[in-house]
C-alpha cells in the first residue's frame, strides 16, 4: 500500500510539543446554528492555546453525502471568519488505508466477521439493552467463522465487521465534562468497525485519521460522548494508544423539544441567513451568547471574540433555540 498522504502540520514524532485539533464538517448537511456553535467553540480554543487547525471532511457516508455540502461548509466557516490551517483533507481518499486496518485486526482475531440482521440482533431474546434502548450485540459471530470468506459464504452475501471488545471499563478525562468511565462490552457489545457494503464506521475512520495526522485536541458535541470510549478502544487495538488525544465535548443546542437541532424546528442553515442578507455578526452575537461570552461590542468575524471567551463561563446545559435569532 501507498503511504498515506502526508496530512499534518503535527506530525507524532515533531521533537517540539505541537498541539492539532481539527474541524470536521460532514457533508450530509449544511451547517446550521448547532454545529456552527460548536466549531466556533472548537476555533476559539485552539487560538487562544495555539493549536494548529486541520479541516477535514468526512464523506464516506456514501448515499447521505450531499453534492457540494463540502464546499458550503467551507463557504460558511470562513463567512464566520473561522480558518484552519491544514486541509481540507478528504476521508474518502483514504478508504484503502482503513481497509488495510481493518484487515490488520482480522488477522489479530481482534475483529470478526457478522452476518446477523439489524433485526436479529435487536430481537436476540438473550440482548440486554443499553441505556439509550439500543439493543447491545451479544456476540452471536464471535468464534463463529474462521474466516470473512467462510462468513461469506454462510451469509450469501458480504458480512460486517465487529470490533471483539474487550471486558473492562474505559475512562478519560474530558476536559469540559471531567471524568468519564464506560463499559463498552455491557453497555454496547461488540460494535461494527465497517459495513457489509465494505465502509469503514465513522469511529474507525477517524481513529486512523486523527492517529495519522497527529491529532491531540478533539472538540465536540456531547452528543458524541458515547463515541469516545469506542474510539480509545480502537486507538488501543490498532496499537496508537500512545495517540490517544485531549477530549472536549460540550452541550448541543437543542430546539423547543428538548431534541438536538435539526430540519424539523426550521431552517438554521447559516447559508439560509446569509441569502436572507443577514449579516455573520449577527450570527456571531447570538453564537458568542451561546457561549457565555458577554460581548460589549458587536463582533464582525470570529476573532473578534478572543479575547473574551473563557471556556469556564461555558453553560453546562444544553442552549434551546426558540427560532428567535436575537437570543
Ligand atoms: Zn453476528
């Protein structure tokens, strides 16, 4: 295989302490209030602590992927005046390396192959379920199959890939939520590292991504809470533990309902705002709001606000938009 493409401004062995964090934009949508909150927050830290700045999009989500949402995301951050420093870079260039890792854990017996059904795995009589009522695999395939192959032909078709986790709890410390411990093998099972149809899961591609790029500082919705210890899991079984980066997850902004923003409480994208000739300060007054910054004047860009976030002042609870953009 290729070498991957040289991605880092921070590459593992610098000599010299370097912290990276990256912005991550899915393509499968426009950036509306929610996540451009979240970059936002993400794009303030790592000025304020000099952490270089990679933009990457992460479109391997086939069939969800949106034409031209990559380039609208871009247009959107810079309309903020959000930069980076590095990118952006594309996931889906990078599909054989995550197949080269997925067949490196096959051989390790660290994954196996699954041939069970959405359906069979939610109505195992035997499937304990997980807080959020997802049912958790029980682990009917693993010492199943010798082989992908014999899998294969068990299934007559291709079959997923699980990760064989490991008993035991996994604990970080996230540097807004502090402590954090999960038991992965209970409170999920054996979880899919890549699909039937051959794509990698979102948790193993960007493991190998921020590995590869040297990534240190992963700022996020806490909606991806539950991710991170699936993640340090991989970091583990890949042999990148030493990889494993700070974590930061912060309250999502949530509608009326109490649910994660989205389509149905209107339209939040900020290309929406933009074309009604709203102006980015406006937007940017009512994101720095959102993060406990008390703005003497109006901010016109991103830097503006600088000087006057401190993550300490960051509600704890999650922000509900009511569709009134002057808060
Ligand atoms: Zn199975």
């Amino acid at each position: 295989m290729n070498a991957p493409p040289a991605l880092s401004l921070c590459h593992p062995v610098t000599l010299s302490p370097c912290h990276l964090t990256r912005l991550a934009p899915s393509p499968t949508g426009a950036l509306h209030l929610g996540n451009a909150r979240t970059f936002l927050i993400n794009w303030l830290l790592a000025r304020q602590n000099g952490w270089k700045i990679l933009l990457r999009i992460e479109d391997i989500d086939g069939p969800r992927i949106k034409p031209n949402a990559d380039k609208q995301a871009l247009q959107d951050l810079s309309w903020l005046g959000i930069d980076w420093d590095d990118g952006p870079i594309y996931q889906s260039i990078r599909l054989p390396i995550y197949q080269s890792a997925i067949e490196g854990l096959l051989s390790t017996g660290q994954a196996y192959p699954c041939i069970c059904t959405r359906k069979e795995v939610d109505s195992a009589a035997s499937a304990p379920h997980a807080d959020d009522g997802a049912a958790v695999y029980p682990g009917t395939c693993r010492n199943r199959f010798a082989t992908v192959d014999e899998a294969r032909r068990a299934a007559g078709k291709p079959p997923a890939i699980r990760l064989a986790v490991p008993p035991g709890t996994t604990q970080f410390t996230d540097r807004f939520r502090g402590p954090a411990l999960f038991d992965v093998a209970r409170q999920l099972g054996d979880f899919v590292i890549a699909k039937a149809d051959g794509t990698p899961a979102y948790q193993l591609a960007v493991v190998i991504d921020d590995a590869q790029s040297g990534v240190t500082e992963i700022v996020r919705g806490d909606d991806l809470l539950d991710s991170t210890p699936r993640q340090i899991l991989l970091y583990h079984a890949l042999s990148l533990q030493s990889s494993i980066p700070h974590y930061t997850h912060v309250p999502l902004v949530v509608g009326p309902d109490g649910r994660r923003l989205a389509k149905r409480h209107g339209d939040t994208r900020l290309a929406t705002y933009r074309a009604a000739g709203i102006a980015a300060g406006d937007i940017l007054a009512l994101l720095a709001h959102w993060c406990g910054i008390a703005t003497k004047a109006r901010p016109t860009k991103a830097a503006d606000l600088l000087g006057s976030f401190d993550m300490a002042k960051l509600p704890a609870t999650p922000i509900v938009f009511d569709g009134n953009l002057t808060g």
